[in-house]
C-alpha cells in the first residue's frame, strides 16, 4: 500500500458519516459555482429589449384590447390606392383615442408588404439632442410581443457619422417611435426595425438625415420602408389648425424639401411639425431613391372625431368626445412614392409666359403704391380683396425700390405664402421699411420711388451651373443656414457673366467661399421671373 497524503489520511480516518457529508458539500459547492458561471453567461449574452413608454397611456396596455384597437383601425380605414411603389410614410403618433385612426389610413397602404426593415424616425421631444440618436438594443417589447431590431443597419446608422449616436436618456421616456410600432407588428409581422430620433431643426440635421438614409437604404441588400413619426401644427385654434396644415400639406405635396424647410423657417413653433426634421430629410432621401410624389391620404384634428380606443374596438361607440376647440392638434397620413404613371413633361418657363396680363399687371402695382402710400403716411396696412384667380395663385414674389434710378429697397418671398396680390402688399411694406441695407423711405421721398414687381415660377435644383442662363434665370445658393439669391434682372443690370454672377452671388449675399458654387459646397436652384413696373 502506498503512502496517503495529508487530506486522504484524515479522510481515511474521520467516521463514514462525516466522510459523505464532506463529499456533499464539495459536489453542492462545484454545482453551484456552475450554475453562477452559467448565469454569468447567460446574463453576458442577453438579448437586450426597449421596454415600453407609453403602454397603459398612449395605446392600451392588454395584448387583446391592442390587437383589436389597431385591428380595428387599419380595417376601418379607406385610402386612395397609391399607384407606385411606396418608400416611405408619414404617420401620426399622439395618443391612439386621438390620431389612432388617421395613422391606419397611412399603415392600410403597405399592409402585407414585404419590407425588410422599417425604419422609423421621430423628434425627441423631451431631451434638447443635436444631431440623432439611434436605438441600440436587440428587441423592442410593447403588449403585442417582441419585434427584432435590425442590427445590422443600427451599426451601420451608428458608424455613419460622429453626430449619430445612442443616447439612453433620449430614448428613455420617448413616445414619437413607439406609438408607430404596434401598426408595424400588425400589417408587417416578419419585418424588422430600427429607430431614429431627430434633435434641433437644422438645415444640417436633416441634410445628415437624408446621407445618412440614402447611403444606408442603397447598400442594404434588404426592402426598407421609411417612416416619418410627426403630428402637425399644435394647439392652435381648430379653424387656424386647419388653415395652417392646409398650408403645409400643399407644400409637401409638391414634393420639394428644401422650399419646405425655408417655409418653416417662417413660422412659429406651433405652426411647424413637430417632426420637421424627419419630414424634410426624409423627403430628400425618398428622393434620392427615386421618390416623385407625396400624397395626403388623410387629414384631422383632435377636434374632428375622438375615440376612446376600448369602447372604438369593440364598436360600442363611435361618438364625439368633448375637446377643447381652442387648442387643437393637426394629424395627417401620407405616402412618399414612386409613381408608376406616366407624367407629361411641364416646361416650367412656358408656364411663366402670360402669367399675368396687362390688367392684372396694372392692380399689382397698384395695391403696391397704396400699400406705400397708406402706410408711409399714416401707419396703415391697406385692406384688398381680389377675385381675379390668377392674383389668388400662391406665388413668389419680390418688391423692388427706386429712387432716381438707385436701388431703395428690395425684399420678397422665394415661395408664395398665400395669395399674391396679399404678398405684393406685404412685401412692399417689407422693401420700404425693414431692408436692412436702407433707412425707411420717409414720405418726402414717395413722390420720388417707383415700383418694380418680380413674381417667380416654382424653383428647380441643379447641379449643373452651366444650365444658369444670364438674364433669364434667378439664384438662389444654400449652405447650411447661409444663403443669398440674385433676381434675373441683377445680370442684365450690372452686365455680369455667369462667373461673375455667381462669385458675387456667394460672397457677397450668401456668406460662403467665393467658389462654393463650383465646389459643390452648396445647393443651387435657378427660376425665372415675369418683371414688370412703374417705369
């Protein structure tokens, strides 16, 4: 027999009993320093999930009653069939008592569709954010289940660019995607999500957006639908409310972002969607992927028809709910896509010529001169009402100053905001008082000023400067929040070539780099103008 060690020999020696309860607690100690390694493990590779907000407050928090609410609303709705193929939609995302129905309508379009991927973008509403967050976990929960985040395009939203990150706090009480999620695991159940939020109204966000969504939607080797998570204009009263998002739902109609973003620019807070950002930079990237329409299939406010969405599910009762009409908020749903019909070709500067006859020519000067005249004088802003349709067309305008042959003043409105001869009077209050390069033209001096008047046709982008034609085309230049434009008549003026021109158009009016315009560090968009005046 050989020798024992130590530990065996006091084995040996201790009863049979304590023997048995020693080897007990070393199996129990192993099995359990087992079972922590395997928790540690587990626990390291957790798939991490987005637990709800707004379950219980915004969409009802039972798997039944939200299953039937959003059933209810997709079934019930009726939309204009989209003739094209849809790449992005613009939804709605107040509670669903309020908006539920309006963002069925949007959802109704693509219901059973085969997208990859959704990806939708929402404001951050609670936390300032300056560029955008991206969600950056592997499920999201909400009471209809799990639905997969794609992480294959959140890592490559996240590497994209430094202003794109994950921000737990932004994502931490925020509604504006989540609302959008349930309609998603209804009408697309095998489709996946990813999740953007947009921080300030910039020019430079949503031009981060759109790179950011054309570049990622050109290289995935997947469907992606967009989604736009934005409500309208905000507590204003319901007959503004309306009048307001009208406004705006005719603008986006025209398919053109960069005029829309300088449209909102002019307005206040509660008149701008509170999802800009998303709409803007989605608008440019849908077009970037060969979007040519955009089309409002439905529109309300949340003084039109209320749900409470249990009693709505069970169609117990449809009827009005009390709300204040004093502070209402605007809901629409929409569809950005490429249309499969054939358009005619429009000739822009066709559509230009005889704009506007001599008669009609005549009255826009004439309710300029009366606007100088009544509010030089006597601080008076004139009252007009014209019938004639073509001075009711919403139309770009500029006022011009002269005084002897010298520029006085000259302000106007690169896109209309309402009736022209509404935005004659305007502007010719605006270019003789608020240019900022003159003093007010006093009373003394009217009997001395004629009037110019430029109305503009819609503007087009280019990337090609040697399409600007000296004389027939205006410029406008955009970097960012700099830009400067040159009406058509400043070439034939000063005898400018298109070189020149367009120097000075970026220097001196735009604030940028002289070259700008060749190196491609700005956006330039040409338009004509019909010209007319006093003399």
């Amino acid at each position: 027999m050989g020798k024992l060690t130590g530990t065996s020999l006091r084995m040996k020696r201790l009863p049979a009993g304590r023997q048995a309860a020693i080897s007990c607690l070393k199996i129990a100690s192993s099995l359990a320093l087992l079972a922590m390694t395997n928790t540690i493990f587990t626990l390291a590779f957790a798939e991490e999930t987005k637990q709800p907000v707004v379950a219980g407050s915004f969409y009802p928090a039972d798997l039944k009653k939200l299953k039937t609410v959003v059933s209810d609303f997709i079934d019930s709705a009726n939309p204009d069939p989209i003739n094209g193929e849809i790449i992005a939609l613009i939804l709605p995302h107040a509670g669903y008592e309020y908006s539920g129905h309006i963002a069925g309508y949007g959802i109704k379009l693509i219901q059973g569709g085969k997208f990859d991927t959704v990806i939708i973008i929402g404001p951050s509403h609670r936390v300032s954010l300056k560029g955008l967050a991206v969600l950056d976990k592997d499920l999201y929960q909400t009471p209809l289940g799990k639905i997969a985040i794609d992480k294959e395009i959140t890592a490559n939203l996240l590497s994209y660019n430094k202003n794109i990150s994950y921000n737990k706090q932004v994502f931490a009480s925020e509604h504006s995607a989540e609302v959008e999620i349930p309609f998603i695991q209804s009408a697309l159940p095998d489709s996946k999500i990813a999740v953007i939020l947009t921080g300030e109204f910039s020019y430079d966000n949503c031009l981060l957006l759109r790179d950011a969504l054309t570049d990622i939607a050109r290289s995935a080797k997947k469907k992606v639908l967009m989604v736009v998570s934005t409500d309208m204009s905000h507590y204003n009263p319901e007959r503004a409310a309306k009048n307001i998002d009208g406004i705006t739902i005719k603008e986006m109609e025209k398919l053109q972002p960069d005029i829309l973003f300088t449209e909102f620019l002019s307005l206040s807070a509660a008149e701008v969607p509170c999802g800009a950002t998303g709409m803007i930079g989605v608008m440019m990237a849908a077009k970037n992927l060969g979007a040519n329409e955009l089309k409002v299939v439905k529109y309300a406010t949340s003084a039109d028809t209320t749900f409470d969405p249990f009693d709505f599910a069970q169609g117990q009762s449809r009827a009005r709910r009390g709300i204040d009409k004093n502070a209402v908020v605007g809901y629409c749903a929409a569809a950005i896509y490429k249309s499969r019909a054939v358009r005619p070709q429009i000739d822009k500067e066709k559509q230009m010529e005889g704009l506007l006859n001599a008669k009609q020519k005549k009255r826009l000067l004439e309710i300029a001169r009366q606007t100088l005249e009544g509010y030089i004088k006597n601080g008076k802003i004139s009252e007009f009402k014209e019938d004639d349709p073509a001075l009711n067309n919403n139309l770009g305008a500029f006022v011009t100053l002269h005084k002897h042959g010298d520029l006085r003043g000259c302000i106007g409105n690169m896109v209309g905001q309402g009736p022209l001869y509404l935005t004659i009077r305007d502007m010719a209050i605006e270019s003789s008082t608020q240019d900022p390069r003159f003093s007010p033209v006093s009373a003394n001096e009217l009997k001395d000023i004629d009037i110019e008047i430029s109305v503009l046709s819609p503007m087009e982008q280019i990337t090609d400067p040697s399409k600007i034609i000296m004389g027939k085309h205006g410029v406008l230049v955009r970097s960012g929040f700099r830009s400067g434009v040159f009406l058509p008549q400043v070439a034939t003026e000063t005898g400018w070539d298109r070189e020149t021109f367009m120097n000075n158009l970026c220097a001196h009016k735009a604030g940028l780099a002289e070259n700008a315009w060749k190196s491609g560090k700005c956006d330039i968009f040409i338009f004509t103008a019909e010209i007319f005046g006093e003399k």
